[in-house]
C-alpha cells in the first residue's frame, strides 16, 4: 500500500479530511493522507480513540465504528484476521458515508495481501 492508495481513497469520498492506518497495538501511525498538513498530535488522537474503542469489552466482534458530531463524523475500520491495523477517516459535516466502510475494508485487505505477499 502506497501514500498514493490513500490519496485515491480520500478522492473517491468528498468531504474526506483525513484517512489514517494505525497499528493500534503499538499506537503507531503507519501512514496517512489529509487534506491540510495535521500535526503528529492529531493523528494520535485518532489512534487512541480506535484503540479505546476496539479494545472495550463491549467491543468484541465489532470491526466498523462510526462517531458523529457537530463537527464531522470519524469512522474507525479494524482489519480482518487478527490483525491490530485500523483505518480510520474523517469527514467533514454532511459528507456522504455510502460505501465508506467497505472501500476502507478493501484497503485494509490490500494492505494485508501486500504483507503476506499474496
């Protein structure tokens, strides 16, 4: 997966602000696209509330969360198998979220094929 996979995936949503894959067992961000450069700060905001929310108990067997707000809505895709990667986007108010959380699945499942070498 390439910073330009990420860029693609921003384009195909309007109002996308931010995608993000984080390795949320090692609260890491492995890569990132924005519409507007983000401070390191930002982007670890988004992986400690994906970590938060799939390590809760209440949780458990859940792969898509989605948060709404008054400034925007965050969606949070954890990867299949096991493994501990998220993707989590932000999009801005009124953005439409119609096929958000399976193209983030697709991504993910890239991502995972790419580093088994499938």
């Amino acid at each position: 997966m390439t910073n330009d996979d990420f860029g693609k995936f921003r384009s195909r949503f309007a109002g996308c602000e931010v995608v993000m894959l984080a390795d949320i067992s090692t609260m890491t961000i492995l890569a990132s696209d924005s519409a507007i450069k983000l401070g390191q700060e930002h982007l670890d905001r988004l992986c400690t509330a994906a970590s938060t929310i799939f390590a809760a108990e209440a949780s458990k067997g859940i792969s898509v969360a989605f948060l709404t707000g008054p400034t925007g809505c965050t969606v949070f895709v954890r990867a299949n198998h096991g493994v501990p990667e998220v993707l989590c986007g932000v999009f801005a108010p009124g953005a439409d979220l119609s096929g958000v959380s399976e193209a983030a699945r697709a991504l993910l499942e890239t991502a995972d094929s790419e580093a088994v070498g499938e």
